[in-house]
C-alpha cells in the first residue's frame, strides 16, 4: 500500500488520483513509468510510481511465448481512512 505523503497529512488532504502509463515486460515487472496527470498536485506521484514498480502482471501469450506490453494504464486514487 502507497504511503501517505507527509507534506498531504501536514495540509489535510484527504484524496488524490494519479494517472500513469507504463510498459509491461516479457517477465510481468512494470518499466518505463511515466505520471500522465495528477490531481490536485504532485504530492502523490513518487508513492504512486514506487507501488505501481512493485507490482507484477501475467504476460501476454502469444503463440505459446510471453511478450511485452506497451501502454498500459492505471489510475490510482488515494484517499484518506476516515
């Protein structure tokens, strides 16, 4: 789970979205992450790109072999526990 952003707790927010695009490799590991937009700020885009880094995904099958992925995108929204 992404880390709430100290800079966000000390302002109160209490939600943000970021949109990013990446890659998939042959091996399912994201690379090549990219922030398309976030909103309200940029407070949320480091915790967003280092959970997305960790994630993993089953490759695409194609004719037997696993191959990449291009252009894959996620739109993470954070919001604060009440």
């Amino acid at each position: 789970m992404p880390e709430w952003p100290e800079d966000a707790e000390r302002r109160g927010i209490d939600h943000w979205f970021v949109l990013v695009e990446f890659d998939v490799a042959e091996q399912g590991a994201p690379r090549n992450l990219r922030v398309l937009e976030s909103s309200p700020g940029a407070a949320f885009e480091d915790a967003a790109l280092s959970a997305i880094s960790g994630w993993r995904y089953c490759p695409v099958i194609r004719d037997g072999q696993p191959v990449a992925r291009d252009n894959v995108r996620v739109r993470l929204r954070f919001e604060r526990e009440a």
